[in-house]
C-alpha cells in the first residue's frame, strides 16, 4: 500500500512556457507547449483556491517567464487573496516600472531574479539574449518595495569562475536570500551536460568562498548553494520527496510531482481541467507511483538515509540507469554510480579542465550550445 | 550575533504571518515556520514597537511557572535563530 498522502505544501504553478530568454539549462521540458495549450486566468484562479484549501501555504508562480502572462498581476492577486504565498520567479523580462507597482499593490510577497552571470558577456551568451543590463535596472526598481527579494545565480563550468563579481552585485543590492544554484542535468541542461559541468577545482573554491561569504553576510543576506548532483556523496531529497510537498502544474494544466516527471514512460498524469486539486494530491496514480517506501529497490530499501532523501531523484533514476525505481545514480551506495565516476572523470581530465589560470571554458565555441527555443 | 534588549523586532522584507487549517505559521520567502504556544507568543510580538526586554518580559509573565532566567534565554536564542534565517529586522 502506497502510504497516505499528507498536505500539498507549495504549488508550482508553470504559468506559460513561453520566454524572453533561452537558458541553455532550462528547466522546461524538451517538448514545450504552446500559447494556445495554457489555462485561462480562470481555471488558473481555481487551482490557487484548491490549492490553499488543501492546505498549500505558497504559490511559485513561474514559467517559461510568468512576466510573459498579460494577466500577471490578475493572476497575483487572485492568489494572494486565497491566503496564499505568492513568489514570482522571473528573468526579470518584460518588466517595467509601472508593471511593478502594479505586481506589488496585488499583493506579491516574494520576488525572485535570475541571474546567467556576473557579466554581461557571458550571461548574454547563456540567456542567448541581451536581457543582464535590464536585470540590473530591475534590480534598482526593487529596492523602493518592501517585498522579498531573492537573487538566483544559475552556476555551472562557464560562470562559476565570477564568483567574486557575483557576490559584489549581492553586497550592492542587499537582498534577504541569494541562491548559488547549481545546474541539474535535466532537459536543456542535460543536452548541454558536456559544456557545463565544473570541474571539481573549481567546485572546490566555489565552496571555499560561499562558506566566508556566508560570515560576511549573516544577519544581512542569507546565502544558500546548491551543489550539482553529480559531484554529491548522496542524492538530494528530490522535491521534498514524491507526492509529500510540492505539485506542479504545467502551462496546459497537467499535475505533476515534480517538473522532469515527464522523462519517466508510463506514468499518467491527471488534468486540473477534470479533476480537483485535492482529488488529484490524493488519487493521482502519478503522485502514488513512488510516494512512501513500498517502491524503493535495495540499496534503498534498507538504507538508514532513506527517510531522508527518499531515494533520491526518480527522473535522476531514469536518465542515468533507465529505471524509475533505481536508487539516484549520484548516490555513492548506488550500483550504477560507476558511470557518474566516469563523467566527472572526463570533465577533470587535466587537458580538458586546464590550468587553474585559464578559464576551462575558453575552448568553447558559441555553437556548441543547444538553445531553448521560444514555443509558438 | 547576539540580540539587543533595547531593539525592537519586526518582519523582515518577505515575511508575513498566514495561516491554514488552524494552524499560524510564519512565512517566508520559500519556507513556513509552524507557530505554536511560545514561538507564536514571541513572533506575534515582533512587531517593530516591542522590544526584545519587552516580549521578555510578557512572556516571563505569561509563563510564571517557567524559570524566568530560562524563558529570556529561550526567546534570545529564538530572535537569533529567526534572524539568521532572515526573518528578523531589528530596528534601534
């Protein structure tokens, strides 16, 4: 028996696919939907209502770029009317100042900025858009609200070596949060795993700096880093666990329990447009697929950690040893772990990775990347 | 860091009580903390007019059964931690 579900805690809400910029990690799957496929600020206001009423404190409104929705700031106050959180996660684009005013005075509570970089070269190239200078002015807008305000860096092999420029645009705009968040190689990110991956030198200082940064900063900015799966000695508690924390909804109204599920064949995702939102948490054969323990494979089964990273990552799972029930292949007590040995093998390869002076990347032709196109 | 008496606590940028099927929490940008008996009774009162000496105080009263030493103690590391989670200003 799949064990009983608890309380939803935060709704990922997916507002739009659609975009300004084109990450070369995007998160988005690789199969992006259309305009015409996305709920209506109707139903959108719905799944906020249902959301709250079973029991879901925040609301994550990103995308794609949720900015790209015409009905936002209709769509922030809804939320926050039904009590709940409401973040934006945003590029930053299109945005001015009298939108701003408008998000803020519907309640927004949370404002969340992407950066591709510390300069704007390198987050040009990554964006494959000119969008950091206007992040930069978007940056000064905020400072007149008092509303939360939290700087992602997204860091992987090309930026991580702007560290230091980084962390002069936190001291310079003071926000309560700044995440160092590095790549997952999902998706976009996954295409492109070859290009941005780190090296464990750089991993290493990267480290060695946020930890005095954290000194610098107490009281003032809260700093958290995600380290990249690949280089952990056990797998993150994906999404809080399956089915235990979080549900995401797709731009066309799709739920999911986490945002690459759709990487793993067979399972059968519940629509919004035919279903409740509770009915859905609860009954949902795609939420109760590795809920609980009943799924899991040894060396999971009877490990001590398994109550506190669940297993891991299922899509991990997929990608990496084409089993959804597989332990994380990151995980040191994986069986398959031996083929992520072999990726970091190769980006550390001394040719490759370069002396400590030269940027690793340098080698790196513009068209190796592949972009995220923008969906119709 | 240690907190000062004489500051008065208030939410952070981001930070706002909310509740949910009964329950208070605390939220903030990514996370919520539940609020329960004590820890609602001191973040109830961060509200930029009471001062650290005075939630102390309140509380001292409100828990007259607890060692009062205790109590200050208890709320002083309380204030640090949610400030080091940056739920906190404290304003002079």
């Amino acid at each position: 028996m799949p064990s009983t579900a608890q309380n939803p805690l935060a709704l990922v809400a997916e507002l739009t696919h659609r975009c300004p910029l084109h990450c070369v990690y995007c998160s988005n799957p690789l199969e992006l939907q259309s305009r015409s496929n996305e709920l209506s600020t109707g139903t959108w206001s719905r799944v906020f209502k249902e959301a709250a009423e079973a029991g879901a404190l925040q609301a994550d409104l990103t995308g794609g770029e949720p900015l790209a929705r015409p009905d936002i700031v209709e769509l922030v106050r809804n939320a926050r009317g039904v009590g709940l959180y409401v973040s934006l996660i945003t590029s930053g684009l299109p945005l001015d100042e009298a939108k701003l005013d408008l998000l803020v005075d519907a309640g927004l509570d949370h404002f969340q900025l992407s950066f591709q970089g510390a300069r704007e070269e390198t987050a040009n190239e990554i964006s494959g858009t000119k969008s950091h200078q206007h992040k930069r002015r978007v940056l000064e807008w905020i400072k007149r609200y008092r509303i939360g305000l939290t700087l992602n860096f997204v860091i992987h092999r090309r930026n991580i070596d702007e560290l230091e420029e980084m962390l002069a645009l936190v001291d310079h705009s003071g926000p309560g949060c700044v995440e160092f968040a590095s790549v997952q190689y999902y998706g976009w990110a996954f295409a492109n795993r070859e290009n941005l991956l780190p090296t464990r030198q750089q991993l290493d200082h990267c480290v060695e700096r946020l930890n005095r940064a954290e000194e610098e900063l107490r009281g003032k900015t809260r700093v958290v880093f995600v380290l990249p799966d690949y280089y952990a000695k056990y797998p993150k508690p994906c999404v809080g666990g399956w089915g235990r924390k979080l549900m995401l909804i797709t731009p066309s109204g799709d739920a999911l329990p986490c945002h690459a599920a759709r990487v793993i064949p067979g399972l059968k995702f519940e629509n919004v447009n035919h279903r409740s939102l509770r009915e859905i948490w609860e009954h949902s054969e795609a939420f109760q697929k590795f809920r609980g323990e009943d799924w899991m494979q040894e060396p999971c089964k009877s490990c001590e950690r398994r109550t506190q990273d669940f297993g891991g990552c299922r899509c991990q799972a997929m990608l990496l040893a084409g089993d959804s029930a597989a332990t994380d292949p990151v995980c040191s007590l994986a069986p398959e772990r031996p083929k992520i040995d072999a990726i970091l093998a190769k980006t550390n390869e001394p040719l490759r990775a370069g002396p400590a002076t030269a940027p690793p990347t340098s080698l790196l032709a513009k068209s190796d990347w592949l972009y995220r196109p923008n969906p119709a | 860091m240690s907190v000062d008496l004489n500051s008065r606590p208030r939410f952070a940028a981001g930070c706002r009580m909310g509740e949910n099927s009964n329950q208070r929490v605390l939220l903030m940008p990514e996370r919520a903390l539940r609020l329960n008996g004590p820890s609602l009774e001191i973040v109830s009162r961060c509200d930029g007019k009471h001062t650290v000496a005075q939630i102390v105080g309140e509380l001292q009263l409100l828990y007259s059964r607890a060692e009062p030493r205790k109590v200050e103690q208890d709320i002083l590391g309380y204030l640090a931690l949610l400030q080091k989670e940056r739920a906190l200003d404290f304003e002079p």
